[in-house]
C-alpha cells in the first residue's frame, strides 16, 4: 500500500506539470511505422521528434516485421527503444514513452527467442507451473530488449470453436482460464508491484475485455449476444483473476456485446472493470478501436463524436490510434469546447504515469545494452522449457489396440507424410515473427519439425523413415504425388498421417466451416484406404471437424500450435520415450452442429462431440481407485476436503492431471452438466497409489441468480473426477 501510494503521488505530480496538450499526449498510442526509415529496422529520429514536439506522444507500439521480413536482433530493437526514448526525454514533455508488443508464445518478434507452444497447448499441460515459466520467458526476453509492456495475457474464454482467435486463449473452460490467467500474470510481472521495474519482468495487459471471443458467427470481431448472467457467470472470472494477481493494464476488445460496442460502454468499461472488478491500471483500447465507433460500428456520427462517446462513457486511457494523429486533435478540441473535463483526463494521464513509474521507466528510461538477459534469449534452457511445454500439452485422443507407442527396438518401415510434417511455420500458427505467421522456415534459428524429430528419436535404429508432403495444406495435391504416396504406403509397416491448419491470426483465420480442408480429408481417406496401421497428428488452432476419418485411423495425437520445438516432441511420444499427459482445453466436435457448445452445457442441452474437455489418454493404466469428502454435509462457512486417490498400473510412469469437477443438483438458475472447480497436473510412478486434495468452499459452490447477482443456495452437489462420483449436502 505504501509503495502504491508512492507511485500514485509521484504520477499525481508529474501530470500537474503537464499542459492539457501534453496530458492528451500521454493518451495517445502510435504504430512504429509512423517513425520508421522506409524498408529498413531504424528510427527516423526527426519523426520521433515530431511527433513529440507536436503532440507529446506517449507510446509506440509493434514490431516492423508485424507484415514481413524477419524479426528484429535484440540490438536492432535496442537501437530502437534507444533512439525513440532518447528524443522523447529530451524533447516536448520530456516523459519517457511506454512501448508495447504483442507477445504471444514468447518473444515472436524478437529475433532467436525461444517459441512456445501457443496459449491453447500451454493450457492443455494443466500445469500452472509451466504456464509462469511460459510468460517468464516472454517477459524477459521482451524487456531485456528494451520493451518494458505486453499485449497479453489473452483471458478470453474460448466458446465458439470457428472463432480465428481460438488458440491465443487458454481454453474453454472459466476455471481454466481463471487459474492460467494467474500464473501468467505472475511469470510476466512477478509477485509485487516493486517487481515491474526488474530488467526481466514487464507490465502484462489482461485482453481482450470483454466476450470478445463468442461471435454469433464464429467471425472476428463481429456482434456478440452474451446475457448479464452469463457474462459474469462464465466471461468475468478470468479478468476478476488477473486483477486480483496484480496485471498492471488491460486490453478492451473490438466487439459490441449486445449492441454496445465495448469502448462505447460504460457498463462494461466503467461501472464492471473499475466500480465492481476494482481495477486501477489503465486502459489501452485495441487497433483503432474509437474510430471504429464512427467507421465500422456507426454509433457515432463522426470521428469526433467517436471520441467524445469514448472518453465521456468508459474509463479507457489510451487510444491505439495508431496510424495517425487524429486522436489528440479532436480529444484537445473537445476539452477546450468543454464537451469533455480536464479531470477526465486527469484520471488517464495518472494511471498510464502511475504504471510508467512502476516499471521504473521514469528514472532509468533507456535498454541497459549490457542487460544479463541478453544472452539468455534462446538460451538452450528456455529451449528446453518451450519442448517440455510441448511434451506435457500434446494430447492423445485415440489408441485402438496400443498401437502407440511404436518400439524403437523392431525394424520397421515408417511413412510420414501430409503438409504438416516438415514445416517450422505450420506448427508455430499465427504470431510467429510475422503477424500472420511465416511460410519460410529460414526465419528460424531452430527448432524441429516432425520429420527431423523422428530421424533424431530412431537414429541407431533399425527404423526407416520415408516422408513424402502428399498435399498441400491449402488440400490440393497431383496425381503423380498422391500416387507416390499410395506406393509408400503399401510398403510400409505404419503411416503417420500429419494434417492441419494454415498459418493465420485474427480475421484473416475467418472460416465459414470448421470442417478440415476438404482437400486434406480426401487426401487422408485415400492414404488410410491402402489398410495400413494409421498414426494421426493434427498440428491446429482450434478443433476442424474430421469427418469421419477419425474413426477409420488407430490413434490420434492433438498438438495444437506446438512452435518450433513440437517436432521433437510429437516424435518422443510416438516411440514412447516421453509418456503423454496433454488433456483437451476445448471441447473436439464431431459435427458442426455441435457448436458452440463447451462441455459445461446446461443440464437442458444436448451435445455429442468428438472428444470433450478435459479428454486425454495415457500410455500407462492409470486411474483415480477412490473418491472421498471430509464430511457429507458442509456449512457455509466451512471448507471441504475432497480427496482422490491415483493409482497407475504402469507400465510407464505417468504425469497425470487430476480433474475435479462439481455439479449443482437443483438450483433456482437451471445448472450445467459439470463445471471444473480444481486441478493439479502430478508425476505417479509404476504400482503407485497418490492422494490428491482439492479444498470447497462456498465460492466454489456460487452462481449469478435471477437478480444476476453472486449467490449460493443449499442443496446437494456431486463431484467427479475419472469415473467415480461422491456427493455432500451444502446447508447455509
């Protein structure tokens, strides 16, 4: 509190030396294009100048491979944040900027950082521990270049599969995502708000605030219809995590949730995130958003009623302009026609200062070029950290007959084959040097695709490894290359089979079916029809429907977006030498009929999917042999122990995650199928018996009423976890 109160003085101070001018400047947020040389990583430092002299600009934003081109070096983006922060402290308001990047899976605008899986994999570990260490790693290598804030992380609850943006969220699941969003706020941030200031740690921003990730159509950006009740109930818990774990800003998103565009609302962006959520950091919107309500929501008639809605209705603090400079303009006409207070500005001009004070930005502005950082930034360690994230993420969804794992020992003859076996870019998905991805793996420093992973694991064997690409991941192939696969097929022992998605981000991943390409299902069906034991490896960003190739192959592995290191990965588990332990963090369908609809349904709904959240296999024969309460029936006022016993049969030693689910017998809201209310991700050996606790309390139990309002109500509650259920008696 102490230091809080210190932070908000030394803010308080700083803007009562400013002009309204400059004030509006701490609010404005520029693309790094605006000040670049052309076609080059360098600043144009009379731009810079400009722009500060003019209009006091607060903050720059992304990186100038975000369309093309390789990542910048830690000393180009040195040179960078060097150059910019140098003229904004020496001229116009004299306040160092505070710079931005996406950073999504580490540092993927960094040149040689260590890749992780994308958030839907990191999710799928069910390891809290290895979701700080994924966000540790960003954060380090973000700030050791000189970047002391991230876009990130993103805590929208992943509910409509279609939705381009799927694998950028920790699942489906508000515990999930609530418990993620904790750890990942520790990774970047560290534990106390002193911590900000460490040359390995950033300021996160929680995104995108609010339902932002349940479009109608599955389309970006487009109209969401989310009720009160379930807002709160389902959207609201990931963000009342995040702020309570300390995130510094917050990331509003480009929806309308029932035809109120969020930087328009005030329920959403005042009397939710400030009044009942407590949140004190600022604001940022996203790209464009407040012009937006003039060009693309048309609830303002004009770019300057666009702002006045914006600033006058919500609390927002900083416009992501970010490719010009109306927004100060016309925010500065406003005040000095008195349609907007100078106090409102006030309010925003202490709030983004407050957090550039924390993250010491005001004494010590400028990249210490001799960063210790520096030299960790694709470090064999954090390598090895983004392959274990991919080890204990992918997930088995199918072993008809233990056809996993192959032996290592037996001669064979392996085909691999389909447009996601050898390719670098395919498994890292969006947000990978590029925005939308790369096509060339030269971008690359390192890493392993599937068919290197396989020659590393079999060498000194008595395996042969044949690949051959079969199509192309746009799902077109020749008949000379589909007839080349057949012969390969017929001649071997296994086929691995490896299809997917694209690369892409944000609208650009727009489906209108989230069935694979058809092109890759005619392809598979052919390859499968030679009869041969099939291994399927799909490497996506969200769930495609099969098609029905799903019940014709042996087995299947979900990996997700696993980065450049899931190549090695994907292989270990193939030949067993790493057991897989990835559980799903979103619901599989099986049919496009079944979506959108995550497996904590209502008990009126009915569903089928392929696979449900939660699903994952093992190579051991592991189980939970016993269920127990510490009493049958709980007060209000008490807590209740809940204890599972594992026990793994082996023959492998197993991480296992335990999944602790509770069901609402009759309430006065009608109650979902199961809610996930606990989880622990532990290591069991051969012939093991391990006793996991979960502890209840009544928040546990809590739901939003008929008034939306938090409530609890007595009656009874099952639990489960594998197959065994218990029950106990809530009186209040």
């Amino acid at each position: 509190i102490e230091n809080d109160n210190k932070f908000k003085k030394t803010a308080k101070e700083i803007c009562q030396t400013l002009t309204l001018k400059q004030k509006i400047g701490q609010m404005t947020q520029l693309d790094l294009s605006k000040i670049l040389k052309e076609n080059t990583y360098q600043i144009d430092k009379e731009k810079v100048k400009f722009y500060s002299q003019t209009f006091f600009v607060g903050s720059y934003l992304n990186s100038p491979s975000s369309s093309s081109g390789r990542a910048p070096t830690p000393q180009e983006w040195i040179n960078m944040q060097t150059d910019i922060q140098s003229i904004c402290i020496n001229t116009g308001s004299k306040i160092p900027i505070i710079y931005g990047l996406d950073t999504m899976h580490g540092a993927n605008y960094v040149d040689g950082a260590a890749l992780f899986p994308h958030q839907i994999g990191i999710a799928a570990t069910f390891n809290l521990t290895i979701a700080e260490n994924f966000a540790a790693t960003g954060a380090k290598d973000t700030r050791a270049v000189g970047i002391p804030w991230i876009f990130g992380p993103v805590l929208d609850v992943a509910t409509m599969p279609l939705w381009a943006r799927s694998y950028e969220t920790f699942g489906e699941d508000p515990y999930l995502v609530s418990e993620m969003a904790k750890s990942a706020v520790k990774g970047l941030q560290g534990s106390k708000d002193s911590d900000l200031s460490r040359n390995d740690k950033v300021a996160g921003c929680m995104k995108h605030f609010i339902g932002y990730s349940a479009p109608r159509n599955g389309h970006d950006i487009n109209p969401v219809w989310i009720p009160d009740r379930l807002l709160y109930q389902y959207y609201v818990p990931p963000y009342s995590a995040a702020i309570e774990a300390g995130v510094a800003t917050a990331m509003e998103s480009h929806n309308e949730i029932n035809g109120i565009p969020v930087a328009a609302s005030t329920q959403y962006l005042k009397t939710l995130i400030r009044d009942q959520l407590q949140f004190k950091g600022f604001i940022v919107t996203d790209w464009t958003e407040i012009q937006q309500l003039h060009n693309f929501h048309k609830v303002a008639s004009s770019p300057k009623e666009a702002v006045q809605i914006s600033i006058n209705r919500t609390t927002i603090d900083m416009s992501m302009v970010p490719l010009d400079v109306s927004f100060p303009v016309l925010l500065l006409e406003l005040v000095n026609e008195k349609l907007i207070s100078e106090q409102r500005i006030d309010e925003s001009c202490e709030r983004i200062m407050e957090v550039k004070a924390k993250l010491g930005l005001l004494d010590n502005p400028l990249p210490d070029p001799n960063n210790v950082f520096l030299k960790t930034i694709g470090s064999i360690e954090d390598r090895n950290a983004a392959l274990n994230a991919c080890r204990e993420s992918i997930t088995l969804l199918k072993n008809e007959n233990n056809l996993l794992p192959l032996s290592l020992q037996k001669k064979q003859k392996i085909l691999l084959t389909g447009p996601s076996a050898n390719s670098l870019g395919l498994q890292s998905g969006g947000w990978t040097i590029n925005w939308q991805g790369v096509s060339d793996d030269s971008y690359f420093h390192f890493g392993t695709t599937i068919l290197q992973g396989l020659n590393n694991v079999t060498l000194n064997s008595q395996i042969e490894i044949e690949y051959t690409q079969g199509c192309y991941i746009n799902g077109s192939y020749t008949n000379e290359e589909i007839e080349k696969t057949i012969n390969l097929a017929k001649d071997s022992d296994t086929v691995i089979l490896v299809l997917g998605e694209d690369h892409y981000a944000e609208l650009v991943g727009d489906i209108d079916d989230l069935t694979l390409v058809q092109g890759q299902l005619n392809f598979a069906q052919t390859i499968i029809s030679v009869g041969k034991p099939t291994i399927l490896v799909l490497i996506e960003g969200r769930p495609r429907i099969l098609g029905g190739i799903e019940d014709q192959v042996n087995s299947i592995l979900f990996a997700y977006l696993p980065g450049p290191e899931g190549g090695q990965a994907i292989a270990e588990i193939i030949f067993g030498i790493t057991n897989p332990s990835g559980r799903l963090s979103i619901s599989y369908p099986k049919y496009t009929g079944d979506i959108p609809l995550p497996y904590w349904r209502k008990v009126t709904e009915t569903g089928n999917p392929a696979w449900p959240f939660g699903t994952g296999l093992s190579y051991s024969n592991i189980s939970t042999v016993s269920l127990t309460t510490s009493s049958k029936v709980m007060y209000a006022n008490e807590t209740l122990t809940v204890s599972a016993t594992i026990y793994n049969a082996g023959p492998y030693i197993a991480k296992y995650s335990v999944l602790m689910y509770i069901r609402d017998e009759y309430r006065s809201i009608t109650p979902e199928v199961k809610m996930l209310k606990g989880f622990e991700k532990i290591i069991v050996n051969i012939n093991e018996k391990k006793i996991v606790n979960f502890m209840i309390n009544v928040d546990s139990l809590s739901f939003y009423g008929i008034d939306n309002k938090k409530q609890i109500e007595a009656g009874q509650f099952f639990i489960y976890i594998d197959n065994l259920t218990t029950n106990f008696q809530l009186n209040i």
